[in-house]
C-alpha cells in the first residue's frame, strides 16, 4: 500500500501555540495534499506541494516536503480553537494516511 | 453550491440486504472515487472511475460494485451488506486521476451501518 501515515496520531495544544504533524509515505509521488476533517464532515482540502517543491505557505499553513526520506510536515501557526480537526495527507495515487487528531484547547 | 452531492446521509441495512449509495458532483470533474473511512484506518479506496465510462478496484474493493452513470453521477452498490461494511462512505471528485495538480473534492458522507 502507498497509504501515507500521519504523526502524532493525536495532538493537544493552547490557543495561539504551533501545531505540527507529520506525515510519511512509502512510495514515489507527484504531489502530496494536505486535508482537514471536521467532526461527522467531508475532508476539505488545504494544500498541494508538487514533488519538485520543498515548502509551501498559504496563511497560517506550511508544507514542507521531503522526498528523500517520504515525508511531509504540516504547521499550523498560532492555533484557534476553529482548528480543532483532524488532518491528513493524502498522495497523488489515491492514497490517504490515518489522520492526526488535532485538539486546540480556548 | 457547486461540489459533490452524496445520498443517503444515514442508512442502517440488515445483513444480507441490498442498497446504492449515490453520488453527484457538479464542477464537471472526470474523475470521481468511493472511499471508506473507518476508525484508526484512515480512508481507503474502495473504486475510482477515471472518467466517463471507465471504473478501476482501489484497496478494498471486495463486496461492492460501481456504476458511472453519465460524467456527473457515480454509484456505489452493496449487492449484500455485512457488518464488516459499516463504516462510513465518502464519494469524491478531482479535474483528472493522480499526478496532476488537484485535490480532490469531497462530499459529506453516508454513515451505514450493517446490523
């Protein structure tokens, strides 16, 4: 399987702090995305990063790929409770990674 | 709003019965994909359709069938449900299959659950 795995499986942080998750895959890709699912809701995409590309931003969000080890990072800068999801990775052939439970605690 | 539409929100089905979950996405999107989601497993592909007129199996496609009704509509059939299907059943939609550029576009979900 090219099922990417997420880490930490659960995270807990104060408003206004950093998150971080990670997320390894076991094959070559195209392109990694970052997802979000809110509780009993659809995932919603966040972020694309291209094979080629090593960071990406987009507001409070950033990427960072690593091809050489299979991995990717995703930071959240300073949390709000709204952030509280779980997130995941997900590659371009389809496959998804089992998710950080992210909790920001008000 | 434009996205994906997913019908029913919530089925509970006896084991052994029947049920199509329905699927339809608006954005004119080729490629559209049933996963499965179930606790501590992430989602799981169960079928994808490239585009129109064409299904592949994914990870998990055992007891399930599909059908790409036209380029907007793509169903997901359980011929006969069983516990081990309950779960709940996400269908999604991209511009093109993988190594392109898009994420994907979810719909809402279908929570089953088979008793």
């Amino acid at each position: 399987s090219q099922q990417g795995e997420e880490d930490p499986q659960a995270l807990s942080i104060q408003e206004g702090e950093n998150a971080t998750m990670n997320c390894s895959y076991k094959t070559s890709i195209n392109n990694l995305q970052w997802y979000r699912q809110n509780s009993g809701r659809g995932l919603v995409h966040l972020i694309l990063i291209r094979s080629n590309e090593r960071e990406k931003h987009s507001g409070r969000l950033r990427v960072t790929l690593d091809t050489s080890k299979k991995s990717s990072s995703l930071l959240i800068t300073a949390s709000r409770a709204a952030d509280t999801a779980s997130y995941f990775c997900a590659t371009d052939e389809f496959y998804f990674g089992t998710g950080t439970s992210l909790t920001v605690i008000p | 709003n434009a996205g994906v539409t997913q019908t029913p929100k919530f089925q509970v089905l006896k084991t052994g019965q029947s049920m199509t979950l329905q699927c339809a996405q608006d954005m004119n999107h080729n490629s559209m994909y049933w996963y499965r989601q179930d606790p501590g497993m992430g989602l799981r592909l169960i079928y994808y359709s490239a585009s129109e007129g064409t299904t592949d199996k994914g990870e998990v496609p055992n007891g399930y069938n599909v059908s790409r009704l036209n380029k907007r509509e793509f169903s997901l059939r359980l011929e006969s449900a069983a516990p081990s299907q309950t779960s709940v059943y996400f269908c999604a939609s991209s511009p093109q299959t993988g190594g392109v550029d898009y994420g994907y576009t979810f719909g809402s979900g279908t929570r089953l659950t088979v008793v």
